[in-house]
C-alpha cells in the first residue's frame, strides 16, 4: 500500500502530462480502442514506459478482438 501511495504522491508532482494518453484498462483488451482510434489520445503501450512492440500490441488487440466476437457468439447461441 505505501508503494502505491508513494507513485500516486510521484504523478501528483508531475502534474498533467503534455498529451492525452490512454493507459487501458485492467479489464479488456480493447475497451479502450476508440479512445485511441476516435479521441485522439496516443496509446501508452508504444511509450518509454511499456516493453511492447508495435507488432506485441497488434496480436493483443487482434486475440481481444476474437474474445469478443467469441463472447457475442456463444450470447447468441443461448438465446
């Protein structure tokens, strides 16, 4: 918890940053896709701070986009 409180403490001091950057979430692979694709916020995952490649995060988004498709399936098929 205090190392939490301590990097909370960090990005207070460093004030807002120069662009809009969507960080994602901790519960989709792409629920913040239309962030990056339609409000113009740069993904993090391509930054100093992320050891993604460019093609890392293309075969993660492409396996979010088939959970999904994968989820409105198996919905349809119950009803």
């Amino acid at each position: 918890m205090e190392e939490l409180l301590r990097r909370l403490d960090l990005e207070r001091q460093a004030g807002p940053p120069g662009a809009k950057v969507c960080n994602g979430t901790f519960l989709s692979r792409n629920q913040y896709i239309s962030d990056i694709q339609s409000n113009r916020y740069l993904d993090a995952r391509l930054g100093e701070r992320s050891a993604m490649t460019a093609e890392e995060i293309k075969d993660w988004t492409a396996a979010g986009d088939m959970e999904q498709r994968s989820r409105h399936v198996r919905r349809e098929l119950k009803l």
